[in-house]
C-alpha cells in the first residue's frame, strides 16, 4: 500500500469524543480514494492527519512504508511531498494563470518551469489561459488551474477538501469525472473528502463511509451500494429500505420470509442460526423492487418523484411497511393507486435486528 492508516484515532483538546476513532485503511499507488460521510463525521480531521496538519493521538499513517505521523511524532506537511486541493481554489488573484500554476517550481530553471506550466495546464485543458488572471475565469475553471497548480511539483499524494463543493450541482459530477481523468493520466495517488455520494462515485476507485469518527466500510461504489457491511451504510447510500424478514431451511430449502413475499435467489444469505430465530431485516434497494401488474403483492402509491426515465415510488404495503421503488417513467400511476410488486434481487443482504426502544 502506498497510503496506509493503522488504529489513527485524532482528537481535539477539551472533546471527550474522538474525531477520527480507530480507522485503518490501504491506499495503493495510483488509486483515488474517497472518505465520504455526514457534516462532523471526521472526514476533514482525517484529511488533515494524513497532510501532517493535524497530531494523531494514536496509531500510525504510513507514506510508502515510513511512519509519518504517530502519537508524539509528525513530520511536517512540507516533507511529504504533498499537493492539496481546496474547496476556495486559493489562486493568487494577482499572478497570472502561469504564475499560480508555477508557484510551486521555484527549484526549476525558468526554461523548465514554463515547460512544467504549459505541460499541466494542457493536462486540465486549460492551455490557452496561461495570461489570465483567476477572476476571468468561471468557477470550474479555476478549480482546474487550482489542480494543476497541486500536480505541478508531480506530489506523491495529492489531497482535495470539498474541491466541487463551491461549483453548481451539474457541474459537481461532471467535474468529478473530468478530474478523475486528470488524475489518471497523471498517474497521481489521490485522496478526497466530500460529502456529495455522487462526486464520491464519479472520482473514486475505492470509497470509505465514515460516521462518528469511524469507518465503517472501505471499498468500491458496487460493493457498498450492494454489499454495504453496515446499516449505516446501507441507509447512507442510494435509496432503500430495511423490512423486517425470517431464515428458515437450509441448503436448497432455505427460504427468506419477508413482507414482500419469500425471496427466491438466495445467495450470499446467511444461514437461519445466524440470528435469534432466524429474525433479521433485509435491505431492499428501490432498483430490486419491480413493478408487476401479475403480481399478488400491492402497494399504494404514497409519493412519486421523477427522476427523467425513471420514476422513483415511494410505496406502502397493506403490511404498512414502506418500500421504495423506481419504475421506468411510462409506468405512470397516480398517487394513491395500488399497484403489484414482486422483489427481483441478485442477492440478500441482511442484518441483525436493533433491539426495541
Ligand atoms: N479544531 C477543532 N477543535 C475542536 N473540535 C473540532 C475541530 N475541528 C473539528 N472538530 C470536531 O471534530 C469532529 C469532526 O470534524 P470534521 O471537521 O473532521 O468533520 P467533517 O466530516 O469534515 O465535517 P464537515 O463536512 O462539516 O466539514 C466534529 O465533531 C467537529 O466539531
């Protein structure tokens, strides 16, 4: 691994909570690596520890194999070889375009300076604003100047903080896709805190939810909308619902009870001895809920969004639980009409119940 996090835990004087708790993670050389979570979760804290710019009070975070923070210990951000991307830009709004960008290259001649300058600028497609100053420049624009000012000292780490969070919401997840290309051609190692899933996926080779200080799950997009390891996660990505169900059988018999009917693909399921009384509750996705006029279950219609070629259908079973699903748009029901159900899923995804309040 070329970033790696073992137990880090930071915390602030005077808080009785830690603000990042026991969080482990690997990034490999060449990966872009995204923490994402709610306002106060950590993220920021952690971004932090990683640049050097916040003590840990325990564990270690590791660059290339050497311990570069620890408790009592730091090395200070300008020794890691590190570029940081804001969510501000922080261009000097008097130097030009190439001199913001070429800030950082003091070392080199001038020959080699401007070569550097032209060469990252072509990479963020920005070539031809060398002369200008940031303010002729829209906001997606100077967020591309802002990184390629970060990848021209070529960092062995480059960190963004919120980097779209000041742009339109259009434009946020089609900057994200242009950045990862970016990065990719640069063949940087990147690690981005945001808050918006969307911009996490677009970006991300692998994603890290975080809550309260601790991560919960450190992986792909697929496999934490599919296999999220926790109900947080599960909750906190894409749309869904948890219904309670039952285990029975086992092998070709096992049969999972839920209000939607019994499931018939069962695989991944645990076994019913996996829960008391083989009761838990089942995560199902608004993509795993099909609408079926055939089908024996119905559902009314309590609420409809349209998302463009889909309908998202905010349902209620006669059972009075509430599922989510998305219809294709020429499927347009009216609200308050029934209309059949069945689940459609590739696999179970299933956790323990909570205890009654
Ligand atoms: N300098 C500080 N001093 C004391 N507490 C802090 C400090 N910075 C952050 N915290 C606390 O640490 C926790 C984590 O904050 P952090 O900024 O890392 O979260 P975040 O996920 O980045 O949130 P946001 O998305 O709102 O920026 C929060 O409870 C916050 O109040």
């Amino acid at each position: 691994m070329f970033l790696e996090l073992s137990q880090l835990e930071v915390r602030y004087p005077g808080r009785a909570r830690a603000a990042v708790a026991q969080v482990s993670l690997g990034l490999r050389a060449g990966d872009i690596g995204v923490l994402l979570g709610p306002s106060g979760c950590g993220k920021t804290s952690l971004l932090r520890a990683v640049a050097g710019l916040e003590p840990v009070a325990a564990g270690a975070i590791r660059l290339s194999s050497r311990v570069v923070s620890q408790a009592g210990r730091v090395v200070p951000p300008e020794q890691r070889r590190m570029g940081m991307v804001f969510q501000d830009y922080a261009l000097f709004p008097h130097l030009s375009i190439a001199d913001n960008v070429g800030f950082g290259l003091a070392p080199l001649s001038r020959e080699a300076r401007s070569a550097r300058v032209r060469e990252v600028l072509g990479l963020v497609g920005l070539e031809d604003a060398q002369g200008r100053f940031p303010h002729e420049l829209s906001g997606g624009q100077q967020q591309r100047v802002a990184l390629a000012r970060a990848l021209a000292p070529q960092p062995d780490l480059l960190l963004l903080d919120e980097p779209f969070s000041n742009l339109d919401v259009e434009l946020r997840e089609r900057l994200a896709h242009e950045v990862r290309g970016i990065l990719k051609q640069a063949g940087a190692t990147a690690l981005m805190v945001t808050h918006d899933q969307l911009e996490a996926f677009a970006i991300g080779d692998v994603i890290g939810v975080m809550q309260d200080g601790a991560l919960h799950q450190w992986d792909d997009a697929y496999s934490l909308y599919h296999r999220p390891s926790t109900r947080f996660v599960a909750d906190f990505i894409g749309h869904g619902v948890l219904l309670p169900a039952s285990l029975s059988g086992q092998g070709e018999a096992l049969r999972v009870h839920t209000p939607l009917g019994d499931l018939q693909d069962l695989s991944e399921c645990p076994l019913p001895t996996a829960y008391p009384g083989g009761l838990c509750d089942v995560l199902f996705r608004a993509d795993d809920i099909v609408h079926d006029d055939a089908s024996t279950v119905k559902a009314r219609i309590l609420r409809k969004a349209f998302r463009g070629s889909e309908f998202l259908y905010t349902l209620s079973l006669s059972t009075g639980e509430t599922v989510l699903a998305h219809v294709p748009s020429h499927h347009d029901h009216a609200v308050g009409e029934w209309v059949g159900i069945r689940p459609e899923m590739d696999h179970v995804v299933t956790f323990a119940r909570l205890p009654a309040a």
